[in-house]
C-alpha cells in the first residue's frame, strides 16, 4: 500500500516554533469514500496566523489539537474521486492540511484554473486568502476612498504586497514598512509603491515624517509592537486602523502590551478595528473575480517565495515568517 506523511501538532510551542513542536507521521494514503476525493497535494502555504492556530489560546477558530494534523491551505490535484463535483486530474483549493495526500468531501474546497502565467501558488496568495484578507481589510474594513493615503506594514509579505497594490489600483498613495533596503526598493520599484520605510535602521520615526508628510488615512497594520506604535503617530482625522495581524508579537512567551501610542486614536478622532477575513466568505468569489481580473489586467502582481522541496521543510519554513527571511506569499511546493 502507498504511503503518505503528514505534520501532527506535538506540542504548544512557548516563545519561537521549534522542530520538537510537530510530528512528522507516515501513513497509507486515504481512499474516498462516497462524494469524498482526494488529493495529492503540490503546494502547502506557510502563514503567520499557523502560530496562533497552535496556541490553546482563545481565537477566531479552535486551535489545532494535539495530535491532529497541522492546519493549512494547500492546493493539490486530484487522484481518485468519488465526488460529483471533482474528477481526477482537477486543480484544487482547500484546508488540506500539512500532509502529502488528503482526503476531503469538498467542504471549503474549490476548483481553480492553472493557466498561462499563473502559478498554483498564485491561489495561496493574491488569489486566495492572502489576496482576500488585503481586500476586506482595506476595502470594507479600512474604508478606502480616492486620494487617501494608506500606510502598510509587513508591506513585504504576501497581504502586504497585495494591500499596497490594491491601494495604488484605487487611487490611494501607498507607503509601505518592511525590513530590508532591497524589500523597500522592491515594493517602490516592482510594485508602484509611492514609498517605503525600512523599520530595521534606527530613525523609525523620522522615516515616517518623511515618507507621510500629510499623515495617512489608512493605516494597515501586519506586524504590531513597535511598528503600530510608531504608525499611530502618522494618523490623519478621523483615520481607521485596520488591525490584520501581529507577526512581531506571535512568538512572545509572555504577556503582550498594548500600544502606548493609543490615546492618538481620541487626538485624531481614529478608530482601530480588528478583522477576520472568514467574516466575507460570503463575498469570496464576488472579490476573486475583481482580483482575478486585475492580474489579467497586469495591474495586480503575485508576489511569491515559493521554496521546492520535500514536506519534513515545513518547521524550518514556517520559522522564516518570524524572521523576516521572505518576500511575498510563502509556500512550500512539494516535489513529486
């Protein structure tokens, strides 16, 4: 019989994501049942939110359970199908999880279309929840409107890349936070950014005077700590704050303190809103269509740091996020 690894949950990580923290797992490979298929999975994203999943903390969703394969978005093609809807050799989205192969009934899973320049990861990333969650949280959450300005941290990873460009394409101007003078000429040059902000050197605050002279109407917030402190200082009246994530915080062990900066939301009369991009599932395919038809158009780029290679990289993929190391949409493409 074939057999098929996969991820488990071993441990709560405390502080930094450690291999000990996963168990990788063969097994055989899973045989639909009625309307089930399954997969063979091509591509496992690797996102910051992973981290959160592995907390027992209270969140948005459950945490993943000890023992459970590890939560994640993949896209594979299909092996054997007994389902209506998905026949062998289909391309597929789906909560796939960290395995080789997977067994679902089509829940949350769709068909997609790889075609011409568009890779499988393109659907990891600007065409999936990535592109969705810069979308939402620019478009419904941040209120965007002509001529604003919006500043985006973590503007170099995969919804920062995404929520800069859909700025530009609405006709906001964009300035972006990332951590590296090459990631900050990427996303001026490459990406139509108006500016960049490389929150590594020491002047945070004087490179934000510089690069916002007006202030900002939206700020866009990936990374919190210090960074959101920094960027409240930068708010124009009656701003929004769109809290998407904290990836500078998901590896405290301890207690994480708030901004110090807040009272600059009653200066400013600014609001601060977190959000979940599973509140617009209804809204998906509506917003993939719009996405789709700007990266048709050339107006939206997939960014991607896709890494081949064989499923036991995932702990070390996965650790990169908290790092830094990548540029765009980080996935991990398993050889054949």
């Amino acid at each position: 019989m074939s057999r098929s690894r996969q991820f488990r949950l071993a441990a709560r990580p405390e502080g930094e994501i450690k291999d000990s923290d996963f168990e990788l797992v063969t097994a055989p490979i899973p045989e639909p049942a009625e309307n089930e298929f399954v997969i063979e999975t091509t591509h496992i994203s690797i996102d910051p939110a992973m981290r959160g999943w592995m907390s027992a903390a209270r969140s948005y969703i459950p945490p993943v359970k000890i023992g459970e394969v590890m939560r994640a978005l993949a896209v594979g093609r299909v092996i054997a199908s007994h389902h209506p809807e998905f026949a062998p050799g289909d391309w597929v989205h789906g909560p796939f999880g960290v395995q080789e192969h997977a067994v679902s009934n089509g829940q949350d899973a769709y068909k997609i279309m790889v075609t011409g320049p568009l890779t499988p990861a393109a659907y990891l990333g600007v065409l999936g929840l990535t592109g969705l969650t810069a979308y939402f949280g620019l478009l419904d959450v941040g209120r965007l409107s002509n001529g604003d300005t919006v500043l985006v941290s973590g503007a170099a990873g995969g919804v920062g890349t995404a929520a800069g460009q859909i700025a530009k394409i609405k006709g906001a101007t964009a300035v972006g936070i990332a951590g590296a003078p090459e990631k900050c000429r990427m996303l001026i040059e490459e990406l139509g950014f108006d500016g960049a902000v490389d929150y590594k050197r020491s002047d945070l605050r004087v490179q934000l005077h510089k690069q916002t002279p007006d202030r900002v109407d939206v700020f866009f917030d990936n990374v919190g700590g210090e960074v959101l402190d920094e960027g409240l200082t930068r708010l124009r009246r009656g701003a929004r704050v769109v809290i998407c994530g904290a990836v500078s915080q998901y590896n405290a062990s301890g207690p994480v303190a708030g901004p110090a900066n807040y009272m600059a939301l009653l200066v400013s009369r600014a609001s601060m809103t977190g959000f979940v991009v599973f509140d617009f599932a209804s809204r998906y395919q509506q917003a993939i269509r719009e996405l789709s038809g700007w990266v048709s158009q050339g107006r939206l780029r997939s960014v991607e740091d896709t890494a081949p290679g064989d499923i036991e990289m995932f702990p070390s993929m996965l650790a990169r996020l908290f790092t830094g190391q990548n540029t765009g949409k980080l996935a991990l493409e398993l050889r054949p």
